[in-house]
C-alpha cells in the first residue's frame, strides 16, 4: 500500500504542474484575462526564441558523449516510420475521403514532443533528461514535418514534390534546428558559454515551458467535443494508448531501460502536436478533425502519460 501510494504521488508530482498550467492557461483565457492576440504572439515567441533557446542550453550544458544513443535514435527513426506506414495502410482501408485521410494519418502519429515531452522529461530526470530528450526533438521534428506533409497531400493528389522541397527548406530554416546545430559543436567540444550568455540564454529558456503551456491551453475550445467523430477517437486511441504500449514494450525487449525508455515512452505517448491543426487547414484537410484530435489526445493524455510514468515507477524502471 506505502508503495502504491508513493508511485502515485511521484507520478501526480511529474505531470499534475504540466497540466495545471495547461487548464490555468485555458481558465484566463475564459476570463478574457489573455485573449487571441497574447496567444499568437506568446506561441510565436515561444517558437521562434525561448523554445529555441532552451533546446540550445540543454544540450550545449550537457556531456554529448556520454548521452548520445545512437541505438535510441535509431529505434525512435524506425519505430515511427513503421507506425506511419501501418497506420496509412489501414486507414486507407476504412477512410475514403481524402481530406479527412491524411488527417486522420497524421493526428495519430504527429507528438508534441517540443512542448508536453520536454517538460514531463525534465520533471523526470531534470538536466540529463532535458538533454536528451533535446536530442530526439532534433529528430523528431524534420521527421514529423516531412511525412505530415506527405500524407496531407498524397490522398489530396496535389503536387507533393514541390510541397516536400518547400517543406525541407522551411526544416533548414526552423529555429529549434538552427539552435541544435550551434548546440552540438558546444557540447561535443566541451565548450563552455561565455557568462553573459549562459545567463541570458537561461532566462529566456526558463521562459519557454510555462509560456508554451498557457498558449496551448488558452487555445483548447472544448465546445468542439460535441462535434468529436469515431476518427477522432480512433486517432486518439491509436495516438494516446496502442502505440505508446507497442511501441515502449518493443524498446523493453530491444534492450532499453530506465531514462531511455521513460523518455521514449514520453515521446510516443506525448498529445497530438496542435501545428498539426495549423498545416491540415493550409492543405486543404479536415480542420476540424483535426482540432477535435488535438483536443482530445491533449486532454486524454493526463491520464495516459500519468498511467505510462506509474506503470513504469511500479515495475521499478524508473
């Protein structure tokens, strides 16, 4: 009994922060204390500096060698190219419509690791945590971006070539990959920060999460759960509960164990990144399925990500 009831405070202290946040965010912005204008401009802040900002401090203050992982790399890059394939075969099978196809596709296997993963791996394991979770965003996000935009535009039958090169180059350009490629040099070399810097990239890195978070959950509108439809819930499921559970028991059985898995189960379990909502809409998908699937998988994975980091605390992984 001490110990069930010390998981679920350990597993109520790593996620219960995140989504208060999250709900206060939501709660202002119902109180008209923050409005569209704060939200857009907070969420553009957040991407283009402190985001980035915090993913160059992670992982210029860390010690590259001894958290690079290859081996996790590598299983993180096939299991979601696996997941991405199996998921469109057997959707194409029960989706007809294109624009809700490509939707569907990419709400199920598109996380938000970027926000909800880097914080729950930092209440996790703090600074070693951060540092390596860091390292599978630099992964994850050319990799989302790239197969979000070819499953939106194959079933729509649209030019792809042309929309894959745009997107590469808008990749080249994304400012959490800039901030990986100066970080790199700086922690593979042992560089350190000149003080000044340190202490400005810090104060603007400690900005990043509790920002993140209010914008997203001032930009939940739960009046579209009336409208939820069995693909959303189906690309919740597949999203919040099948894939995370397949997809973490494989990397057990593969080897991993302790923080590499709890930061793998984190990604996998992570909610619907909502710049999936954004690109469906720009690509002439399902906008609404798509918000419905953000909103869903965010609200869900309180319990899901809550579930996964008891579960992992009670057999004694972590």
């Amino acid at each position: 009994m001490n110990l069930y009831l010390e998981t679920l405070g350990y597993t109520a202290n790593i996620v219960a922060p995140i989504f208060f946040i999250l709900f206060l965010g939501y709660l202002l912005r119902r109180l008209q204390l923050i409005d569209d204008a704060f939200v857009a401009t907070g969420s553009k802040l957040v991407f283009v500096i402190t985001l980035p900002a915090l993913v160059f401090m992670s992982i210029a203050r860390m010690d590259f060698h001894a958290v690079f992982n290859p081996q996790q790399l590598g299983y993180v890059l096939v299991t979601i190219l696996l997941s991405f394939g199996l998921i469109w075969w057997l959707a194409a099978r029960c989706i007809k419509a294109p624009e809700d196809l490509g939707v569907f596709i990419q709400g199920s296997f598109r996380s938000n690791y970027g926000i909800i993963g880097l914080a729950v791996s930092f209440n996790l394991f703090g600074q070693d945590g951060l540092a390596q979770a860091s390292l599978l965003l630099a992964l994850v996000i050319p990799l989302f971006n790239v197969l979000s935009i070819i499953c939106l535009s194959i079933p729509m039958q649209r030019s792809e070539a042309m929309r894959l090169s745009d997107t590469l180059l808008e990749i080249l350009k994304n400012p959490l990959i800039l901030a990986v490629l100066l970080a790199l040099p700086v922690s593979w070399f042992g560089l350190q920060l000149p003080e000044v810097v340190a202490r400005t990239g810090n104060y603007f890195a400690n900005l990043t999460l509790p920002l993140a978070l209010l914008t997203i959950g001032a930009s939940l509108n739960l009046k579209s759960l009336h409208d939820t439809s069995s693909q959303a819930f189906w690309a919740t499921a597949l999203k919040l509960v099948i894939l995370p559970l397949v997809l973490t028991l494989g990397a057990w059985l593969y080897g991993f164990e302790g923080q590499e898995l709890a930061i793998m189960m984190v990604l996998f379990g992570c909610p619907t990144a909502a710049a999936s909502f954004v690109m469906a809409r720009a690509m002439g998908g399902n906008a609404q399925l798509a918000a419905n699937i953000v909103l869903t998988t965010t609200l869900g994975s309180v319990l899901t990500l809550s579930g996964g980091i008891y579960l992992l605390r009670l057999l004694g992984v972590i």
